[in-house]
C-alpha cells in the first residue's frame, strides 16, 4: 500500500488536533485519535477506505500521510477536512469570555468531512441517551461490522461500515449494543436513504437541512450535530440540547437559568460562526453545575 504525502501550508493558523477532536469520543475512539505530536483519522470515502495521519509541524503547516484506496478522495479534500475555510479567523468577539478563548486558541476550525452518513450515525446513537453509552454502542458496532484501518493505524481503529453494511444489522446487534428499537430504524432508515442524504453536502443550508429533517427521526439537534461535522456548518447550534442553552448563557452571563431561547438571542451576533463560538466556550468554561444529568437507560434489557 502505497501512502500519499501531502504538505499542507495555511493563510490562517490551524490547530489540526483540536479541530478534529470534535469528531472523537474519548482516547479509544475508533475513527479518532491523538496520540503525541500526531492525530489519526479513519474514514469510509465514495472511493473506499482511507487512513489519514497529521502531524502539525507549525502554525501553519500541517504534514500529512494517506493510505487506502481513499487517499486520492481525501487527498483531493484536505484543507476542508482542517478546516480552513474563510471567517473563522476574523471573528470579532462580542463578549470578553469568547475574546479570551479566541486568543488562546487561534487555530480552532470547524472540520468538514463531506460524509454526511458518517457524521449522522453517531448523531442518531446520541439522541436521547448519556453520551458515555452512545460512545460504548457506538463503538461495540464499528468494531463488529466495520473493518481494519489501512496503513499503519493505531491498533483498535476501524472503517465505519458502508450504507449496505448499516442496512444488514440484524435487530439482535443493535440490542446487544445497547440501542433501542427507535434509534437502529432511524440508522437503517438513513443508510437506506444515503445517496440522497449525501448530496446534502453540496446543497444551500436551508435546502440540505430540510432535506436531513425530513428522515424519520432526524430533527433541528441530530441535523445540526451532523451539519458541523459533514459540511463544515460554522453557524450550526444545536437546539434542544440537555445542557447547551443553559451552559452557553452562563458561560457569557453567568446566569444558571437560560435556556435555548436565551442562548440564540445571545449568539446572534455572531452569525456565521456560532459553532466556532460554542466551541471556543467549551474549551475554555467550565460550568461549575450542569444541573439534573440525563437518566442512564441501558436498553440490553429490554
């Protein structure tokens, strides 16, 4: 397997680990990892299975390394996976919380992966449940029905399975991983839907969010939890949240009542780049009480 080089060079600063982050869940993250200096991402491209290594060697190069018969695919896509796209950079702070994060991480970016299933997947095992058992389901699945990384990928890092692949779990996988009735239909639903759920990415927002609202199952919060991922939407909140709204207006208020309501009115200002905003706050606030946490469900014994 022959592996592509590719030497990436910024206008802006990059901070490639930390912009890729949002993608993982936790250090044994099947598709995400940062291990040292370098951060691994896996992936199911239109043209197969990609491996893909960054290792950040300044501001503003980034040194790549692909393998898989996906390289050429991401190869051709790499700047939007970093996320450099036009705006970030330039945010004018409305509130001296995000002034302050801006400063501290001047490479923030929102990724875009142009694989709209992948990012929905893991948005649909998330709905309604702790994220510590989306993350177990999550990766109880990939690592039953994906397959090895190519290259040298850390050990424990699988290709996501492919729409087919989603469509042939049978109902008794699903509930060994811990995913209820209503959750596995709403995959299998969307995998059966993925040529049209994948033109999403090159659609006007408006247009592609209509058209994921419009799967059974999928509503304003799982399209935006895909939106930031898959096409890069720096302006993507995700309403109706357990902790959000209430997090965003302390985080800029100190107020411990908000709600979503309270949150986008706060956000305003910073259209197109509410995402970016939200995310510089969770990486420098931290709430001292989240309030009630949300009821654990472990639907294996159901």
């Amino acid at each position: 397997m022959t592996p592509v080089p590719i030497q990436l060079r910024t206008r802006d600063p990059i901070d490639v680990a930390l912009t890729l982050r949002v993608m993982g869940r936790g250090p044994q993250d099947p598709v995400l990892r940062v291990l040292g200096r370098r951060t691994w991402y896996v992936a199911r491209t239109p043209e197969g299975p990609v491996t893909c290594s960054f290792e950040q060697r300044d501001a503003r190069v980034v040194e790549a390394i692909l393998w898989g018969a996906g390289a050429q695919w991401q190869a051709d896509r790499l700047a939007d996976l970093v996320g450099d796209t036009e705006g970030c950079a330039d945010l004018s702070p409305a509130h001296e919380q995000v002034r302050v994060a801006h400063h501290r991480y001047p490479g923030l970016r929102i990724p875009r992966t142009g694989l709209v299933l992948q990012a929905l997947i893991p948005a649909i095992l998330e709905q309604r449940v702790v994220g510590a058992d989306a993350s177990a389901s999550r990766r109880r699945l990939l690592r039953k029905w994906g397959e090895p990384a190519p290259g040298p990928a850390p050990e424990g890092m699988v290709v996501p399975p492919s729409a087919e692949q989603w469509c042939a779990v049978p109902s008794w996988e699903w509930h060994r991983a811990g995913v209820d009735p209503q959750r596995s239909r709403t995959i299998v639903q969307a995998a059966g839907r993925a040529t049209r759920i994948e033109e999403t990415v090159s659609m006007a927002r408006p247009t592609a969010y209509a058209r994921l609202q419009a799967l059974p199952g999928v509503g304003p919060w799982t399209a935006a939890e895909t939106a930031k991922i898959a096409w890069g939407d720096t302006d993507a909140v995700s309403v109706g949240d357990y902790h959000l709204g209430r997090f965003v207006v302390w985080a800029l208020t100190g107020d411990r009542t908000g709600d979503d309501a309270r949150m986008l009115e706060l956000l305003e200002p910073y259209r197109p780049h509410r995402q970016v905003v939200i995310r510089l706050l969770e990486l420098t606030v931290q709430m001292p009480r989240r309030g009630p946490r949300a009821p654990r469900v472990d639907h294996r014994g159901h």
